[in-house]
C-alpha cells in the first residue's frame, strides 16, 4: 500500500465484518482504520479524515444511524461518503439512513465486492 | 457409632474435595482450549480471508484445517455472492465437509444434529439433498438444525417439505418460518401452488407464508382462499390481505364480516383496518356493537386505525367506548 493511498473508516461491533471489509479495501489499496463502536469511529472520523466511511447501524451503544448524524453535524466530516451496513431492508428502515445523511447503504449477508464498488463509484463521484 | 460418622465424614468431605478439584481441572481445561482454539484461529485469519476473496492459500495442519471451518463457517454467515460462492468451494472439497455428510446419518442423535446445523454454513448445496433426509429424522433437534440449514443455503426445492413441517409442529414454527423467511420472495411460486393442496393445516400455513412472503401481486390467491372450506384458512386469508395491504380487497374482506366463524371475522375485521377501507366504518361500528368478544374487539380497533376522528366518537359497546377513549388520547 502506497503512503498516500485513500483511507476509508469502518466501523462494526462484529470483529469478523471489520476483517473481512478491511482485508478487500486492503487488497484493494486502500488505507483502513477501523473501530468497533460509535464514539472510536467519530473520533476516528476526526484525527484520520478518512475519504469515506462505512458504518454498521446496529450496534450497542450510538448505533450508525446515530454516528451519521453526528458526523453531518460537524464542519470536518459533514461532506464525508457515508455507506451504512445493516441487516434491516425495509423501505422505512433504509429511508432513516438517507434520512441520517447516509449516501448509500448494503443489507447484510453483504458482497465484500460489491461494496468495494458502491464504495468506489461514490467516490469518483467526489 | 460416632467413629461410623467421623469416618462417613471424613470421607464426604474427601469426595468434596475430589469433586471440587476435578471441576477446577476440567474448568482450567476449558480455559486452555479456548485459547488455543483463539490461537489457532489468528493463525489461520489471513487464510481465511484470502479464501473468502478467491485466493488459493498453503497446505494447513489438521489443527489449522479445523480452526479454519470455524472461521469460515462464520463468514459464511455474513457473505453473500463471489464470496459465499468461495467458501461453499472451499469446504467443498474439505474433511470437514465430508464428515458432516457423514455424520448427518450418524447413531447418535447429538452428533446428526451438530453435522446438520454444520452443514448450513458450509454453503454447499449439494448438501440440500441430505438435509431434506433428515428433516424425516426421529429426533426433534435434527429435524430443526436441517431447517435452519436449509434456510441458510435457500434450498427452495425444500419448500413443500418445510412447509409440512411448520403445518405439522413436526420443528418449532418460528425456525421454519425463518428458514422460509430466508428464501424470500424465490419460495413464492412453491408456496402459491400449495394454496390448493388436500392437507388444510398445510394450505392454513403456505397461505400464511404467502401473506408473509408476498407482495398485492399476490392478492388473487389469497382473495380465493378466502371461500375455503376450512375457517383457519378463511383466517389466514384474511390476515394476509391485510398484510400485503390490498385495497381492491376490500369488498371480499367485507363480506367476510358475516362469516360463520367467530375468529375469520375478527381476521376480516383487523385486515379492513389494515387498508384502511373507509367503506367499512359502518359496518365495523355495528360489528363491534354487536357481535361476541374477540370480534367485536377487532371490529372497534379496526375503526380506530380507519378514521381516529369516528372511533373518538362512537359508542354501545365497551369494546367501542375504549376505542373512543383511546382515539382521544391520541388526539
């Protein structure tokens, strides 16, 4: 991975979806940080200026919709790509995630590639 | 006598001791497992992943190669698409995949179920013909782990064989319905065609499913089975139209306000509030000023969810003054 490689965030309570997203960014050639809950990952959002985030919503705690909203409220972070990860796929549920600010959204069991290309396709967009 | 007591004692106590160290050891035991079981499974993490992204990985020990299924068998649960495909590969060829083939016949019932639950989350569907077998097992916990695995594999070819079991209670109805659940919409056309078979319990269950499953596309079945011999059915019936939320259904639903069975006309009630047929009011308000308990319930809170503004206003019954009462709270 080259020093000035694109840094994404991820954020998910389950170790095993962090793995699995940070190896195909990784091997994709983008810079991962990742956190496993809410707060890490605003914090994370701040220091790191990732150029996009994906966030799990359904976590204890500040949940990724709740993450979403913090992070459009602030100046740093309120243009950040957000992609949220969720197992819910109903129209109301992924409504309040457009509704949070979120740019895009997978339903879990999600395609590690097809979110690299949702990922990819937002981010030529910018 | 007291020397037979001090010498009972002495010998309790020493079985307390004997009990309570063998606890410690096998607790210590345990301990050391998981950890190495945690060892293991670091060991084999980049494998794993490079498995999931298509990549071949080296040879592995047998410790490894079960640390390895562990891992998989939970990705498995979390990916869909190439990388499912990756993993079903994977195990495909693996020990550990024959082994639970093998197992899904075994003597003992503990170790068919553990293969049958295994199965679900290897991913490979020429496991599907196996799990159906074993859905005819003796044992309870078998049958429920072949469900839950073919749920997880999407075995539609499974429809007709689940949908007997959650008619018959043959496995807890919540793990089939989710198994049936899992295949979404792609269980439809297998279940539609079970609208008409001979077994009520089982067209009772698939017109559930359908209500569940199914979309207003599907309300012409659900519309004819409404006239179905069998109340549960007419019940069911009900409850899904009210579930897929078709308007045009609303005159059979109607009708059905007058059925002979008390509890397909509560269904027909709660299904009119459902699609919010304001044609209905009326005969709702004299439904739930009349008619037996449960009816008469569902009749009045159909009203509320209709016109919040009638149910505020409306009265005869107690079913219909706590609906009134409730209408003005939510004002």
């Amino acid at each position: 991975m080259s020093d000035d490689a694109v840094t994404i965030l991820v954020c998910d309570d389950d170790p095993d979806i962090r793995a699995l997203v940070t190896y195909r960014f990784e091997t994709a050639g983008y810079r991962i940080v990742a956190a496993g809950d809410g707060p890490t990952a605003i914090e994370l959002a701040f220091s790191e200026s990732p150029a996009l985030a994906v966030l799990d919503v359904m976590m204890p705690g500040m949940s990724g919709m709740e993450v979403t909203r913090r992070l459009r409220e602030d100046p740093r972070t309120e243009r950040m790509p957000i992609i949220l990860l969720t197992s819910r796929s109903l129209d109301k549920d992924v409504t309040s995630g457009f509704d949070a600010g979120a740019d895009d959204y997978v339903t879990k069991p999600f395609s590690p590639q097809e979110l690299l290309h949702r990922a990819r396709a937002i981010l030529g967009r910018r | 006598m007291l020397h037979v007591l001090a010498i009972t004692a002495v010998v309790l106590a020493a079985a307390n001791v004997v009990a309570l160290a063998s606890l410690i050891g096998m607790r210590v035991q345990l301990r050391v497992d998981e950890k190495r079981r945690a060892q293991l499974e670091a060991r084999v993490a980049d494998s794993a992943l490079a498995l999931v992204d298509g990549r071949s990985i080296e040879s592995l020990t047998r410790d490894e190669q079960r640390a390895l299924a562990a891992v998989l068998a939970r990705y498995a649960r979390l990916v869909r698409g190439d990388a499912r495909k990756n993993i079903a590969a994977y195990f495909e060829r693996s020990p550990a995949y024959a082994d639970a083939i093998r197992s899904v016949t075994a003597l003992y019932a503990w170790r068919r179920a553990s293969a049958a639950f295994a199965l679900g989350d290897m991913a490979v569907e020429a496991s599907i013909p196996a799990l159906i077998d074993a859905l005819d097992d003796k044992d309870r916990d078998v049958r429920a782990a072949a469900t839950r695995s073919l749920g997880r594999l999407g075995a539609v070819e499974a429809v007709e064989a689940l949908t007997q079991m959650l008619a018959t209670a043959a496995v807890p109805q919540q793990i089939v319905a989710t198994a049936l659940l899992q295949m979404g919409e792609r269980a439809l056309p297998r279940l539609t065609a079970l609208l008409a078979t001979d077994d009520l319990r089982v067209r009772a269950s698939a017109t559930q499913l359908v209500g569940l499953l199914g979309t207003a596309a599907d309300s012409h079945e659900l519309i004819e089975r409404l006239g179905d011999p069998a109340a549960e059915v007419r019940e069911q019936a009900a409850i899904a139209l009210g579930r897929v939320g078709v308007r045009s259904a609303g005159a059979e639903l109607l009708a059905m306000l007058d059925d002979r069975v008390g509890f397909v006309r509560a269904a027909a009630a709660t299904a009119l509030g459902a699609i919010g047929d304001r044609a209905a009011v009326p005969a709702l308000v004299a439904m739930a000023a009349s008619d037996l308990f449960e009816p008469a319930h569902a009749a009045a809170h159909a009203v509320l969810a209709i016109d919040p503004n009638e149910a505020a206003v409306v009265s005869g019954s107690p079913q219909l003054d706590e609906v009134a009462d409730l209408a003005a709270v939510l004002r």
